[in-house]
C-alpha cells in the first residue's frame, strides 16, 4: 500500500500522527502531516487505513501497491475509503 497527504487538504488536525505515529509525521511549524515513507509496511498497513477513516479533512490518499497487494490485509467490501 502506498499513502499520501494532500498538503493543500490538510489543516494539521494531528489524529493521522496520533493513530499512527510511525507512519505519518507533522511539520513543525504548522503541524500538517506528511507520510513518514509513501510505502506502507504491512505491520502499519491496519493503523495507516483507520488514520485515513479518521482525517476530517479526507486529506490522506491510500493505494494499492502492486509489489505487496498480495500479501495486504483487504477490508471485507474491496475499498481502502482513505479517498473519499
């Protein structure tokens, strides 16, 4: 899975960084998020994903990556919902 930050999305709100703190981190000055690699490891794959359910602003983008999709947990209905 790969995750992204839609930087003109994102209003620092922080719960991705609290929900997953090892996968996103937080500009210093104005506390917007960013991911802490594009490349989701599959230990943080479940967090990664409630993180993008969470963000008010919908600014966190998810998408499958080809090389680990295999080996990816998958919600029950298909969808990652971090797009909507």
């Amino acid at each position: 899975m790969r995750a992204s930050v839609d930087s003109n999305r994102c209003q620092g709100h922080t719960l991705c960084a609290m929900i997953a703190p090892a996968a996103f981190e937080l500009d210093d000055l104005d506390g917007r998020a960013a991911p802490v690699s594009e490349v989701v490891s599959i230990e943080q794959q479940r967090l990664v994903r409630e993180a993008a359910r969470s963000c008010p602003e919908r600014a966190i983008h998810l998408a499958d990556d080809p090389d680990t999709a295999a080996d990816a947990p998958h919600t029950p209905d298909g969808g990652d919902h971090g797009g909507r």
